[in-house]
C-alpha cells in the first residue's frame, strides 16, 4: 500500500515505556476517528501480531517485545515501510541490541501476502464473501478475515474437524465417529449415532443441514422436523462423499469419491412435516468414471470443480478438462467464477475453458488446502500456517499463454550462504540455486544438472559460489552470460571451503585443494563433513567420525588430531580451528597444545551454527529460532521463529526454515548517535573508498560514478540518468550496511530526521554526494522524515559560533553582495533576479528577527568596494556572482579575484552563514568553511538565478527563524526542484564545519524581545 508524505504513527514508549500495554493501546487508537493510511496498516499488523504471538504457543512467549517483533516481521512481508520503521523504533525503545529482520523470500512472491499461524494444522478450509473459515487437527475451527486475521468460533470436543459449511451466521463443523459442532443456530441439530466420520457438509437457504461421511450416506436436518433424515441410498457403489451443496431450498447435490454426481429432492411439501421421513430420490447428475482427489461446488450448486486422481481439473458438463494439473489435492471456486487448484508445489487459477489465465503468481510455500475469501482473496493453507494471497494486485512475471501459472513452489532450502555488500545464496533439495541482494530481492536462479541434486553447502567464492551436493561440486557463476553452472566433480560432495584464489571441495573421505589448474589432495579416514580455511591460507577438515587434519598455508606444516565424532567446524579463531563439540561446547584447537577450554557453549538443542564475529556465533534453534549466541555470560539475542539453517558474514545472518530465506542485522541501538551518521569519502588509485559507521570499508570504482557528472546535466532526460546512476551507487552503500545505521541513528522514534555528516577529502568533494540514495526510495531530501547530507569540513580556525565563542545576543545582521554583470547563465538577467530575490526576502524577513544590513543588494565590481562591503561583521552573507574553482568575477570591466582573496575577505567578516550563487562555486564553499564559517551552501554546477530564487528564499527564511540548516536546506531544495530546473537537485551542496551546532540562528525565547 501506498503510504501518504507525512504519516506520522503515535509512538507510546515515549510516555509508558517500551512495555507498554498493547492492548490499552488498541482500544485508545481505534475508535479515534478517521485514520490515515499508515494508521490503518499499523492497526491491522497490531491485530495480527497479537493474535499470532498469542497463537504461537512457544514457551516464553506473549510478551510486548515478541508483539513487537511480530509487528515487525508483518511489516517487512507486507510491504508496510512506515510501521517497519516504527517497529523498529519501538525495538529500540528497550535499549537493548536485536536481529533486526531486514527482509524476507515470503515478501518477494508475485501477489501481496500475509499470514498466520492456526491454533493446530489444517484439515479442511471454506471460503465465504467475508471470511475464511479452518478446521483443525486439534478440534478447533477459527475464523480468518482481511481486517482481524485468525479468531477462534468454536472446537470439536471429539478431534479433527473433517468437514464445514457455512451460510450466513451459522456454521457446521464435523469430524469423526459422527460428531460435529454449531455456531448460530437457533435450533442446532440432536446428536448423531457415533458411526463413520463426516466428511462433507452444507447449510441450506431455510436452514437445512446436510451431512455426508466416509460410507457414502448423506443425512438431512430439517429445523421443523427437529431430527436428522438418512436419504435414500445413493447412486454411487463405493466412496466417501467428496461435498455436498444445497441448489435452492430443497435440492441437495453431492459428489462422491467415484466420480459420481447426483442431486436428491425432498419429495414436495407433505415430506417436511414434522416426524415425516423423507420421499425424494437420488437423481444421477454424471455416473462413476474415474476417481476424485477433490471436488467443490460453487456457491449456488450449479457447477461442479473436481481433480482426478490421473491429474485433470474439470468441470461438470464440460467435455474437456479445464486444464491439467499432476497432483492436484483441492479445488474451490471464487465468487466470481474463476477455479483455483492447488497440488503440494503449486496453484494453478483461471476461468475454465479460457485459453488466457491470470498474470503469473510466483512463491516459495507448498499448499495442502485452499479456498477464495470473496473474489479478491485467496487463502491457502499448509500445517498451521495460514496465508492470504491479494489476487487484485498484478504479478511481477508474465504468463505464457494457454498454460495455468504456478503460485507456490514446494522446494526445500537445505543450505545458505551470506557474502560481501549483503549478497546471499540458497540451494534446496532439489538442486536449485536462488541468490539475493541485500535486500532480499532475487537476482539470480539457477539450477543443477541432473535435477533433484540435492546440495549441501555453499560458500562465496569471488563473486560466484562454489556448490557442494549429492552429485559433485559445482561452480556457480551468476553474472555469467551462459554456463553459469561449472561442475567440477562427479562425487558426492558433502563440503566445500574458498579463500582467495583457493577452493576446496570435499570428494568422500578426500578433500580436493585447487587454485588454477593445480590440485592437491587431503585424505581422512571418513566421509568429510566440514572444511574452512583462515585468513591466512591455512585449512582444516574434519570427517564425521571426528578425525581432523589441518594444512598450513601453500601446502605448509600442519597436524592431525583425533575429536569426538559429531563434531563440526566453525571456522578459525586466533591459534587455530574452532569446534563445535556435540555437546554445544565450541573449543579453540590450538597447534600443539589440543584443545583449549571452552569459549562458550551453544544454547541445549541448537541446530547448525556459524561464525558471526570473533566472539559471537549465529545458531539455528528449533525452539528459539534464529539466536546470536556471545562468548562468556553475555545474554544472548534471539528472533523467535523457525530456523533450520543459518549463515553469517559480513555482519549480516541469513536464516532459512522449509522453504522460506530470511537476512537478519545485528541493531544495537546505543550505536546510534541521535539523528546523526557519518560518512568518510576519500581518494584511491582505483576510485573511491568509502568508511561507513560500522568501521567497514566499501570501494567504489570510478565507472560508477561516470554516470553521474552534474556538470553536464542539461535536460530533464539527462537528470533522469544521473539520479538512476546515483540510485545503484547508493543501493551499493545501503545494503553495506548503512540501511542499519540510519534505523539506529532514528533509535526510538521513528520520525526522527536524520543527517548524514559526508567528512569528503578534496578529490572526491566535487562528486554529487547529495544524489545518493537507495534505488528503491525517493532521494532522502525529500523522503519523510528527511534524510539529509551536509558535508562537513574540519576548520583551521576557530569557526563563529563555536563552543568556545559566545553568541552575540543581538539581531543578526544579512547582507546581499552581487555583481554588475547583468548575463547569467542560459542569457538570464542576474541583476534583475538579485533585485527580486532580495525584495521578497524583504517581505518576508520582516517576520524574522533580522536586520538587513543595506536597503538593496550592494553592487561589486572591484576589490576595494568587496572589501567596503564587507569591512563590518554580519551574520549571514549572500553572494551572486560568476565563479570557477579558482577565481570570483563581479564585472566583466575588472579581472576576477582570487578564490583565496574572497574567502580570506568574507571570512574576516565572521559571517554565520554564506549563500553563494555562483556557478561551480564549491572550492570556495570549501575554503571559507576551513577559514572559520560554520556553515556555507555553494553551487555545484550552472546555476540559472532566476529559478534558484526560492532555495535562497526559503532557506534563508527557515534558518532565521530557527530551524536546523539541514532540514531548511531539505525544504527549500523541495521548492527549488519544483521550479523545473534541469539539474536543480544536483546542484547546491550545504558545508557545515566540523562539530557546529546545525541551529546557526535559534529563536528567540517568548520572553525576549529582538534589540
């Protein structure tokens, strides 16, 4: 959904605390009027993670921190930014570090999604126009809808629900030895003999109950009568009714697992007395053909869904099949007349009998049942989990034509891998490959040969991944044009380990060492289970009876040992290899001194675990889920969910469980700064390196950024590519990790602004850092709330209004200096637009407490009247004049001065603020914020003074008036981009000296009076 500019979410913690009551806070937040579009998804993921946290039934759990977690978890799936980051902040609001989930496979399918768990795993599921309603294994029959998700109407003493039927208010449920449950019913139906279990079920338009079981008799409840009718024995030989379904007020139609479909009557008016047995007759609708593995009946009767054991989905009446689907387990009909069927790895929907069907659905769940919530939803089911598909919104593939799509894929991951800039990678049971970005998207898939090759492990290795699985080792090279999929071994492969230009892949009880066209061998007495290297070259493999064998670097000295068997390898630590014993002990296996003391011991029951950092481990747990496990007494951190396979690197964790991929960060909100992050740029050989707040380095090569020279930014179109070709570099710098630093600099509020202090040397201060933004978002100018750059600049004298020096109480004082020259660019007229500029901030600094230092801008045409201009101090200094790097001209008449002379000028003047609007005017933005002025906003690149009016204009007024220099720069550089410029967001840079408060101007106190 679409979230409005300035939806601002209430954020309860800062008055109650992070436990404060959820629902307290419900109650107070739903009846309180119209809600914006952010409120209202923040009340539904409020809704559905109470009742999922309270449906889950794990141990420890219900708390308002699991609530929050499962807020954020709705949010990342859902595609809700602004309560994703209002989760987030109410995460921090504890004080404490947390997984923070960053993304999620389930969040990428085709359709819209969301999901819950059922209070036991799912038999049977009916759609109706307003709800979905469950039966479960344990007897319990909840509710699904849109706006509530999962809420309990009733269980079944006697176990499995096995059947439903629904009309109106009133429900049926039955399951076996003939039991079932009501809800809505006036006059609900006596008992049933205990017999057969009932298998289907349907509630007519007077109230009729109809009931089939695993015999193939069918019973009638008349309310009238007050007792249950068995009717005639029906036409089919043999199985159990399949659904039943009520065709106007008195004809009943069923279908039974032969094939055969028939309709009974109720014999006329004189049959529904009260104490009357019933008189009608079974009426042959089709005879027995083949058998059924589902069947449905629309909502009125009329046409009947079935799936036959030998793979068609068809129609009754209709001569050929409506399409072919091999395994297909459940059938249901929309309300609109589209036919869904779903087999254990996919759903097919479309119109029967059309040769077009819908847009393409992709996913990565396997469905056991399925039904249409209306005719916009679809909610299938698997075990517990629930998920409702939005089948108005369009797909992301298309479909190819005249054959029905898939929905779901029921492909096991059995291995992950995490590599640099966030990328990670997953292969399953069946041999196929899937990598992710870092945020999860997918961007690149790939599949082993022979199929069904199921894969161990994987690793990074450059930029591809080496493979390890059932039928060799293979080498998987996403970026490659054709042959992506290398295979370099025939063996079964359990085990595979990259460093540098070495890999090594496990061939049985041998582990296979190559870098270029040489290979060496490692022998262990059994199976390899696990190889690693260390930084250095130096590899260790362990088998699973225990015996390892460590090697140093270039075939160096190493040693054997002997370990308990079950043991695994957890990568290198400072002397050696660090195991994991069976126990959950991890050792150090020191060279020459065996095995040191335990660093720690992983949680009872833990699963696979990896190396986070050099202290902490990543561990799959199937109680906990995933759990970021310290060396020593430190508590650990957990995200509560399924977790069966784990990977860690580059300070991100990937998780998987059955078929879903999730990417954790590490938040530790005390890392944050308070709306702050900065940013170090600096010079290479080869391009750019990049210091982000983690202390981790991102190089960024010069093509990237030969997309974005502004001073070649002429046209709209030109704009276009420059701020595309920004977006993939800032993409690049989020997903390294600085995505996590502004959710940290926010901490615990979620609208909090944050600005990003660029400290960049003088080789990359011309590059347009103000442009970076992640390619999925708007530039952080304008995004809400704002995520602003200014490039700081440490001063070589003490800057204005430094700690150390005093503020002058009185009004600030602003002076406009401008040239003579009356050609700007593009043939403007630059007297004229100064002239304007300056009238209009006339009227509206008389608002401001502000003193204009001259009724009209003073004209420049040599250095003597610049010097006269500026002999008396002011606070803030606009400047309009034709700049370079290296000079400043004011008149065509007189040579331009220097850069250095006009900065040493200004500066003595002490200004606040300076505003120059000069063409490539930063080197002189630079210099005057080292000489000592706290904050300057130069030019980047041709700037048309005419439209450059309102940034002067609006900037100038808001930093008067009190607001941060950032935030007024972000405003007025709104207006400025609306003006239709080329290039106008591009063009000024802010500079603002190292340390200095961004509130250059602060408002006066109500008790004040301007002198």
């Amino acid at each position: 959904m679409e979230v409005a500019l300035g939806d601002v979410l209430p954020t309860p913690w800062t008055d109650q605390g992070a436990h404060f009551d959820v629902d307290e806070f419900l109650t107070a937040l739903e009846p309180s009027g119209p809600h914006s579009s952010a409120c209202r998804e923040l009340l539904l993921a409020l809704r559905h993670a109470r009742a999922r946290v309270e449906g889950s039934g794990a141990p420890g759990t219900g708390t308002s921190a699991d609530i929050a977690r499962a807020v954020l978890e709705i949010a990342v799936e859902w595609r809700m930014p602004v309560v994703e980051r209002w989760a987030v902040a109410w995460l921090c609001a504890w004080g404490d570090p947390f997984l923070r989930l960053r993304w999620s496979s389930r969040s990428r399918d085709g359709r819209f999604r969301r999901e819950g768990r059922a209070l036991g795993s799912v038999n049977v599921i009916l759609g109706t126009r307003a709800a979905a309603v469950l039966g479960a294994k344990s007897g319990t029959v909840q509710q699904w809808t849109p706006e509530e998700g999962l809420t309990t109407l009733a269980r079944l003493d006697e176990g499995p629900v096995r059947a439903l039927a629904v009309r109106g208010d009133r429900m049926f449920a039955g399951g076996q030895h003939s039991s079932f449950t009501t809800v809505g019913m006036d006059h609900p139906p006596p008992l049933l003999e205990r017999r057969a279990t009932i298998t289907a079920a349907a509630i007519g338009p007077q109230g009729w109950v109809g009931c089939g079981d695993e015999l193939g008799s069918v019973l009638v409840y008349r309310p009238e009568a007050d007792e249950w009718l068995p009717l005639p024995a029906s036409p089919s030989t043999d199985g159990q009714v399949m659904a039943l379904a009520f065709r106007g007020d008195e004809a009943l139609r069923a279908v039974w697992a032969d094939g055969t479909a028939a309709e009974w009557t109720s014999g006329g008016p004189g049959a529904r007395t009260a104490g009357a047995r019933t008189a009608g007759a079974w009426r042959t609708l089709s005879p027995a053909t083949t058998w059924l593995a589902a069947a449905a009946w629309d909502e009125d009767g009329e046409r009947l869904a079935v799936a036959t054991a030998g793979g068609d989905v068809r129609v009754l009446g209709e001569e050929k099949p409506a399409w072919s689907h091999l395994g297909a387990r459940s059938v249901a009909w929309s309300f609109d007349g589209r036919l869904a069927s779903a087999s254990r790895d996919r759903v097919l929907v479309g119109e029967p009998g059309e040769e077009a069907f819908e847009d393409r659905l992709t996913g990565d769940d396997m469905v056991e049942h399925l039904a249409f919530l209306g005719s916009r939803y679809l909610i299938t089911t698997r075990g517990t989990e629930v998920v409702q598909w939005d089948m108005s919104h369009a797909g992301s593939e298309l479909p190819a034509s005249g054959v029905p799509v898939a929905l779901m894929g029921g492909d096991v991951v059995t291995a992950v891998a995490t590599a640099e800039r966030g990328r990670a990678a997953a292969g399953t049971a069946l041999g196929h490959l899937r990598e992710y970005d870092g945020r999860g998207t997918t961007t690149a898939q790939a599949a082993l040969r022979p199929t069904g090759s199921r894969i161990y492990d994987l690793v990074p290795h450059g930029r591809d991944w080496l493979i390890a699985s059932h039928v060799g080792a293979f080498l998987w090279s996403p970026n490659a044009a054709a042959d992506a999929v290398q295979r370099l071994s025939t063996a079964l492969c359990t085990a595979v380990a990259a460093c540098g230009e070495w890999r090594a892949h496990a061939e049985g009880s041998t582990v296979v060492l190559s870098c270029g066209d040489t290979p060496h061998v490692l022998r262990l007495p059994n199976t390899v289970a696990d190889i690693c290297f260390a930084a250095d070259g130096t590899i260790a493999a362990l088998d699973d009876g225990g015996n390892i064998l460590v090697r140093g670097p270039e075939g160096g000295p190493g040693f054997a040992a002997p370990l308990t068997a079950g043991s695994r390898l957890l990568g290198f630590g400072a002397t050696g290899p660090l195991v994991r014993e069976p126990s959950g002990a991890v050792r150090e296996l020191a060279t020459g001194r065996g095995l040191q003391d335990p660093d720690t011991t992983l949680p009872a029951g833990s699963g696979p675990a990896a190396r986070y950092d050099e202290s902490r481990f990543a561990v799959a747990h199937p109680a906990l889920g995933v759990v970021l496990h310290p060396a020593g007494r430190r508590p650990s951190i957990a995200a509560a969910g399924q977790a069966e396979r784990v990977a860690a690197g580059d300070r991100r964790i990937v998780a998987a469980a059955d078929t879903r991929v999730v990417g954790y960060d590490v938040l530790d909100p005390a890392a944050g700064h308070e709306g702050v992050v900065q940013l170090r740029a600096r010079a290479t050989d080869d391009g750019y390196d990049l210091a982000l707040p983690s202390g981790s380095h991102l190089q960024l090569s010069k093509s990237e950024f030969g997309g974005i020279d502004t001073r070649v930014v002429q046209s709209v179109d030109s704009l276009s590519r420059v701020v595309f070709a920004a977006g993939l570099v800032g993409e690049r710098v989020w997903q390294a990790g600085f995505d996590l630093a502004l959710d940290a600099a926010r901490g615990p509020f979620p609208d909090r602004p944050v600005r990003i202090e660029l400290d960049a040397d003088s080789e990359t201060d011309n590059l347009p850092w103000e442009l970076l933004h992640a390619a999925n978002a708007p530039l952080g100018w304008f995004n809400r709330p704002p995520v602003t750059i200014v490039r700081t600049v440490r001063p070589h004298r003490s800057p204005t209004n430094s700690p150390g020096r005093p503020r002058r109480p009185r009004r600030p004082t602003m002076l406009v200096v401008r040239g003579t020259d009356h050609n700007g660019p593009g043939g403007s007229d630059l007297l004229k637009s100064v002239d304007e500029a300056y009238d209009l901030m006339q009227r509206r600094t008389r608002r401001s407490n502000v003193r204009l230092a001259e009724p009209q801008p003073v004209a420049i045409e040599q250095q003597e009247q610049f010097e006269s201009a500026l002999a008396h101090p002011v606070d803030l200094l606009q400047l309009w004049a034709h700049c370079d790097p290296d000079h400043v001209r004011f008149s065509r008449r007189f040579p331009g001065l220097s850069t250095e002379l006009v900065a040493e000028t200004i500066a003595a003047a002490r200004p606040r603020l300076v505003v120059i609007v000069g063409c490539r005017s930063g080197a002189l933005g630079r210099l005057l914020v080292e000489l000592g002025v706290p904050c300057v906003v130069a030019m980047r690149s041709e700037v048309y003074s005419h439209t450059v009016q309102p940034l002067v204009e609006d900037f100038t007024a808001l930093t008067l008036e009190g607001a941060a220099v950032d935030l007024a720069f972000a405003d007025a550089l709104h207006r400025y981009v609306l003006t239709g410029q080329p290039g106008a967001a591009a063009v000024p840079m802010l500079y603002l000296a190292t340390d200095t408060d961004p509130v250059l101007f602060p408002a006066p106190r109500p008790a004040e009076s301007p002198s």
